[in-house]
C-alpha cells in the first residue's frame, strides 16, 4: 500500500467517523496545547526580561541599595525574612554614604515611592497611580526619556515646585483630545503642574512607567511622603558593566562601615541589579521547564489510551472489511501499516490543532494580561514529532491485531 493512499484512506475514516474521531484528537490536542501554551509564554518571558523588562526595572549598568533585597535567588527562611524585615529603612545620611562611596557614577539617584488612589484632571480620572519622587537624575538613572514638554530639574527639587512629569497611559486617559504640558492635575490628595510626559513602554514592566507620576523629591517630602528625610532606594548607574561589581563592593563597604556592622553580622540593606533579577528568572525558567514535561506526558499518555481505545474499536466495527481486503489479497503488512497510518494520522492532527490552540491561547493571555509571547518552531517540531510518536505507539497494537485476523473468522463476523 502506498504512503499517501494510506494517508487518503486514513483521513476518510476521519471524516466517516467524526465523534470518534473527536475523541481521539481531543486526548493529544489538550497535551500539545499545554505544552505550546507554556512555552510560547515563556519563550515570550525569556526574550521580554532578558532585553526589556530587568533593564526597566533596574536600569542599565545600575544597582539599587533598598532596605532589603527584592530579588532572591535561592530559599529564604523565616528567620532569615524577619532579620531583614528589622532592616533599619534608608535615610538621606545613607544617600550621603553612597553618593560618597560612588564619585565616578555616571548618575546617581534618590528616590522614594507611594501608590496614589487616584489622578485626576477636571472629569477624567485614573487610578491605581504609582507616586514617585525622585531626585534630579532619576529620569537618567533609570533611562526614562520625556517625549513632550521637560524632564524634572535641579531647580524645581531646591525649590520644591508642585510640578510633574506624567506616564504615557495617564496621558492619554485625563487628556485624550488636548496636550497635558502646564495643565493643573490632582494626585495623592495634592495639585501639580504637568511639565512633561515619558514614553510609553508598554509591556509588564509599562505599569512602572506609563502609570506614574514622577515629581521632584523634595515635593514628594513635602506633600505625599508619610515619613520625612526617609527613601525607598539608591540608584547607582556606571558607565560600563566592568565597573559595576567594584562600585557595589565600595558602597557595601561604605555602608557596613557606616552602620557599625562587625565583620560576623550580615548586611542589614540589600542591593538589587538587573543580573539578580535575571538570575531569578532563571531558577523559575528552570523549574518549569522540569516539571513541564512530566505533566505533558501525562496528558499524552491519557490521549494515546484514547487512540489505542478507539483503534481498537475500529478494528471490531471493520472486521469484515478487514477480512474482504485480506481475501481479495491484502497483506498482513498491508493492514498493519493502514492501520498505523490512521492512528499516527489522527495523532498528528491533534498535534496540529494543540499547536494553533496553544498559539491561540497564549496570545490571548498577551493581550488580556500583557504576558509576552513568542512563537518557538523547535517546540512546533517537537509537538509534531511527539504526536507522530503516540500515534505510531498507541496504534500499534490495534494494528498488529487486526493483521492477525484470519480472512475467513473475520467475513463470518457478524
């Protein structure tokens, strides 16, 4: 029998016997989805914190000095989670210490941060508004470029102005048909002038920017702050990676000298990069990457049971045929190999439609909840290739059955 007429032969009982069918496809295409779903979401998670999101967060060639460390890598006690909640919180004495300890920085920046209920300009409003009061390199510390209007400057932290620099989506929500530059808006309970707006980001990370208010830091102490002369970090940005680790050195040792730390006591601060937050990332890429085959291979385990199943039972319904195709001349080997055709057939189908659903459904997460995605055609291949072997394993025992048949048992077949 030739390869495509088995193919032929194969999809017409396909479409003879649709509900089985269905079911049949149904075990493989739910495994194959899953498995596109995840990787293509995190594919997509791969390339958006490698190339956006840590940069975003962080900054290039940046480390932050926090109260304590945002990003862990490895397993955090309880005991270990209550000494660094004793963390005394960052002062303005200990921006002192690290402007000190870091004379070649590129920029250098304070910040401190607090979430608004709500901003406000005459009948629009937009909630859910990040508060940041950063001092005057902030914007360059962090990368942040104003598209409209002016950045924040020197002048207006001395002086404490009631001015802003606003995120793309606050923008485009309080001024949807006029330009937002010297408009009055209400935010955290105060008044500020608009003086300019960032680009938009986009993404996970657009919440951290296109949903902020950024004002000068000493407004920020004078209006929104709850606790005086206090921050919430220290960014540090040098002027290339090999100078990142010797700066992070010098400011620990300024820091632990600073606080009167002996050489046996831990650092009571933390310091955050973008390579923690990569390194993170890493650990939870793993884990899922470990655990996704298993539970992938269960799902396709449960889907060949159902091929062999319905194989099995298509052997019973077509035991005539079977035994009127070996009496006119067919071959034990031409049976066996129709009937493994049909199996792999339907198996790789299933593949097929996982494929599109898993594709399907993790664009839709993108575009419902901005998780990124990011096609993968080793992982198309893969998921052909494992349909292609379920089908082959799951059908061989129907076909092997159904060669066996004896012509003249099976046209006595009632």
């Amino acid at each position: 029998m030739r390869f495509w007429e088995g193919i032929r032969l194969s999809l017409q009982q396909v479409r003879s016997q649709k509900l089985k069918s269905f079911f049949a496809l149904l075990g493989i295409s739910i495994g194959i989805t899953f498995l596109m779903a995840v990787i293509t979401i995190v594919e997509g998670m791969n390339s958006y914190v490698r190339d956006d999101f840590a940069g975003s967060l962080f900054g290039v060639n940046t480390f932050t000095v926090v109260r304590r460390p945002q990003i862990t890598t490895g397993r955090i006690d309880e005991a270990e989670r209550r000494r660094q909640r004793r963390n005394p919180q960052l002062t303005m004495e200990d921006v002192e210490v690290v402007l000190a300890a870091t004379p070649d920085a590129q920029y250098r920046a304070y910040y401190a941060r607090d979430v608004a209920g709500s901003v406000r300009y005459g009948q629009y409003e937009r909630r859910n508004v990040l508060m940041v009061g950063g001092s005057p390199e902030y914007e360059a510390v962090q990368g942040w470029k104003v598209v409209d209007g002016r950045g924040l400057t020197p002048i207006d932290d001395q002086q404490a102005l009631p001015v802003a620099v606003i995120g793309a989506q606050i923008a485009e929500r309080l001024f949807p048909t006029t330009s937002p530059i010297d408009k009055r808006i209400r935010a955290g309970g105060h008044g500020f002038r608009v003086v300019g707006v960032l680009e938009a980001q986009g993404g996970l990370a657009g919440n951290l920017r296109d949903a902020a208010v950024l004002i000068p830091f000493e407004t920020f102490q004078r209006t929104v702050a709850r606790r005086r002369l206090e921050v919430d970090g220290i960014t540090v940005k040098m002027g290339s990676l090999d100078e990142l680790d010797p700066a992070m050195a010098e400011v620990e040792g300024a820091l632990r000298s600073d606080r009167r730390l002996r050489p046996s006591e831990p650092n009571n601060f933390g310091i955050d990069t973008s390579s923690g937050l990569l390194d993170a990332w890493e650990t939870i890429n793993r884990v899922l990457m470990t655990a996704l085959p298993g539970l992938v291979g269960i799902s396709l385990v449960v889907g060949g049971i159902v091929i062999m199943n319905i194989m099995l039972l298509s052997v019973t319904d077509r035991t005539r045929e079977i035994g009127l195709r070996k009496s006119l001349g067919a071959r034990r080997r031409d049976v066996l190999f129709q009937f493994l055709t049909e199996a792999s057939t339907l198996s790789i189908v299933g593949a097929a439609l996982g494929i599109g659903i898993g594709f399907g459904l993790a664009f839709i997460v993108e575009g419902v909840w901005g998780l990124p995605a990011a096609i993968s055609v080793p992982a198309m291949i893969v998921s052909l290739v494992l349909g292609l072997g379920v089908g082959i394993t799951s059908g061989l025992y129907p076909a092997y059955r159904a060669a066996r048949l004896d012509p003249i048992e099976a046209l006595r077949f009632e």
